[in-house]
C-alpha cells in the first residue's frame, strides 16, 4: 500500500517503534486537564500530544499550497451526520501558549470508509483524482481553526479516527490522530448512511494507534444524533 512519500514527512516516536517491534466547549484532551492557555506548562501540565503514523492514504497532491483544500467545509456533499472539528493548537514549550498561524491539515475516510487520493482501496474503491474529506486552516489568534465534515466511517483493523497535521512556518511539527468515544460512534453507525455497513468491531483500547495514547487523543464531543457533533481536541506541540 502507498502511504505516500516518507521523506517528506518527519519519522515520528511511534512510527519508529511500530517499525522496530514489527509493525463552545471547553477543551479539555491533548492537555491533560488544564484549558488551553493554562499556567503549568511543561511536560507535567502541558505534554505534547502524541505522535502517531502517518498513513494510511496521507496527502499526496500538496495540499499546503493547493487552494481547493484551503477550506473549512471538506465535506463535498458526502453524505453523513454532521461533524465540527474544532482543533487548538498550543506550545508545551511556552505554558500552553496559542499558536497563531500554523496550518492544520485533515483527512478522513467518508461513510463508507474509502479516502479520496488513492486507488487499490478495499472494495477496489478508486479515489484517484478526488479531493473529499481533506483540508487546511491556517490558526486565528487563539491557535484555533474549524473544519465542516461528517462524522468518518470505518474501515478494517482501525478504529473510527480522523488523521492530522500541523505544519509551522512551512516545516511539519506533528502528526497525529483523533479518537471517538465508542458510546457515541456506535449510535452513529446504527443511523443513516452508516446503518447498512454496521458496527466498526475495532475498539480503541486495542487499536494499533489508539492503544496506549486514547486519553490524550480522545475528542470531546457534544450534540445529539439527530443534527450533528462538534469534535474539539488540543493538540500540543513543542516549539
């Protein structure tokens, strides 16, 4: 599978020992308990969120520079129940202090679990030369940006997440990704477009990403079944 070209991108933690051992909310995740802004900083009251793989299906087409991403709705009418991701970005280094205009970069898979980019996909899905459920954000002055999109289907062996990316000034400071609390996705699946493909039988305690980091990449989530979510996460990085 071409999850595109490692050079490009910084080799993460995490990656790196997968490899060796053989493959309006308060925002409260990523930071431990303190609001984004708090006072502790260092490790202690501000660790950096966790590093993680950067596949599958990561951009390829350069999306920094490419203004069809450069947008807060990435959902190009996919169908599914409405999801606001609303990400702040901090610096451990400066007692959680925002960060203003570091780009966000998302990608997802839709409801049927397929991403837009790649083809070879179960199914035999093709995505070549589709741009849906990917963007970029450049931070306001509170660190914050917002994308519009549905709440991600699944797809086998992973549990349901969205994949991120922070670049400051040009150069990539992390990759992460956003966990779901089960209680919610398996409501969600039960509904819509996501009823006919059932239950995701991944759960996060044992996902290969999720597994010893969920606590500080699991999303708040608030809203209801029936108009949508707002996902919000802190994502700390080390500046």
């Amino acid at each position: 599978m071409d999850y595109g070209n490692p050079k490009a991108r910084p080799t993460t933690r995490r990656s790196v020992l997968r490899t060796l051992g053989g493959a309006g909310a308060l925002v409260i995740v990523g930071c431990g308990s303190e609001r984004a802004g708090g006072t502790d900083g260092g490790p202690s009251g501000c660790p950096p969120i966790p590093d993680e793989t950067l596949g599958p299906y990561p951009d390829r087409l350069g999306m920094l520079t490419d203004p069809t991403y450069n947008r807060s709705d990435i959902t190009e009418g996919k169908p599914g129940l409405p999801l606001r991701v609303v990400l702040s970005v901090v610096n451990t280094s400066r007692a959680c202090a925002s960060v203003p205009n570091a780009q966000v970069i998302i990608w997802q898979c839709d409801a049927d679990g397929h991403y837009s980019e790649y083809a070879g996909q179960p199914g035999g899905f093709d995505g070549t030369n589709a741009t849906f459920l990917r963007g970029v954000q450049t931070t306001d002055g509170n660190g914050q940006v917002t994308f519009r999109t549905i709440y991600p289907g699944w797809y086998p062996g992973r549990a349901t997440h969205i994949h991120v990316e922070v670049y400051v000034n040009g150069v990539a400071k992390k990759v992460t990704q956003l966990a779901f609390p089960e209680t919610i996705t398996s409501a969600v699946y039960g509904t819509g477009v996501y009823a006919a493909k059932g239950q995701n039988p991944q759960p996060n305690a044992t996902d290969n990403v999720f597994a010893d980091s969920l606590q500080s990449e699991l999303a708040t989530l608030v809203g209801d079944i029936r108009s949508g979510y707002t996902a919000t996460l802190t994502l700390g990085i080390a500046l």
